[in-house]
C-alpha cells in the first residue's frame, strides 16, 4: 500500500471522503447557508424568547422572593425589638418589686427590731430591779455577818467573846449604806 501525500487525497484503490472532493464545496456551502439561516431563525424565534421568557421569571421570582425575605427580616426585627421592650419593661417592674418588698421587709425587721429593743430594756430594767433588791438584802445582813465574824476571830485571839455592844460599836458605820 502506498502513503497518502494529503488528506485529500485518496490512497491507490480508494475512493476519497466526499466532503473532502471539491465537486461537493458548492452544495455543500449552500447546505451549511440555509441550515444555518433556519437555526438562527429556530433560536431567533421559537428557543431565545422562550429562554428569555424563563430568565425573566426566574430574576422575578429572586425579586420577589428578596422582597419577601425583607419584609420577613423587618418584621423578625420588629418582634425582636418588642422583645427587647418587654423584656426591659419586665426587669424594671421586677426590680421596683424587689425594692418595695425590700423596702417592706426593712420596715417589718425595724419594728420588730424596736420591739425586740424595748422588751430588752423592760427585762433590763427588770433585772436591774432584781439586782438593787438583792443588793440590799445583802447589804443589810453584811453587818451582821460582820459583826459575827468579828466576833468569831476576838474570841479566837483572846480567848473570850465580846459583848455585842462592843462588836457594834467597834464596826461604826460599816455596812451601813
């Protein structure tokens, strides 16, 4: 077999490809002229405004859908915004509840304080009663536990009791109060 020397050109034995034999170049650009000028004219009029047609609605529907995510997001911010209202208002009311109960249990311990205080002071002054009273039963019997004492330690050291009289007059005003 013998090499071709072009592409065009048919090896010995074999017809050649018919696009490539140039009797066929004229039909062959009138066949590419008139497929051509019905595909543009198919595209042109049937496929591109259906295309187009398509494109519109779907950038009208993103159009719509953005408007709708808007106006959701504004009223998502207005519904946050009351919240945040109510929730100020609610810490504002709980913290003037908390202060009159405060205020309230300050009172209620005051009173209870100054009654705790004025019991105190009667039971005090109860006491200090008790005290002054037993303080001068005690004072009155010092002197006879005086004189008995001194008494006691004379006769010890003489031997001897002493008269009261000198047991008496001996303590003076001792005791006496």
């Amino acid at each position: 077999m013998a090499e071709p020397t072009a592409h065009t050109e048919a090896p010995a034995g074999h017809r050649a490809f018919p696009p490539f034999q140039a009797e066929h170049f004229p039909s062959q650009l009138l066949w590419l002229t008139v497929s051509f000028v019905l595909l543009y004219v198919l595209m042109s009029r049937i496929a591109l405004p259906r295309i187009g047609s398509i494109l519109a609605d779907r950038s009208k529907r993103i159009g719509d859908d953005l408007a709708a995510a808007q106006g959701l997001k504004e009223r998502s911010d207005a519904a946050h915004a009351a919240y945040e209202k109510a929730l100020a208002e609610a810490r504002a009311r709980a913290q003037s509840i908390a202060s009159s109960t405060r205020e309230k249990h300050a009172s209620e311990a005051e009173v209870a304080q100054k009654k705790l205080e004025s019991q105190l002071h009667e039971k005090l002054a109860a006491a200090e009663q008790s005290i002054a009273a037993t303080r001068t039963a005690a004072m009155g019997n010092v002197r006879g536990i005086a004189a008995d004492t001194a008494s006691a330690i004379v006769e010890r050291l003489l031997g001897k009791a002493p008269a009261d009289h000198e047991v008496a007059a001996a303590l003076g005003d001792v005791g006496k109060r």
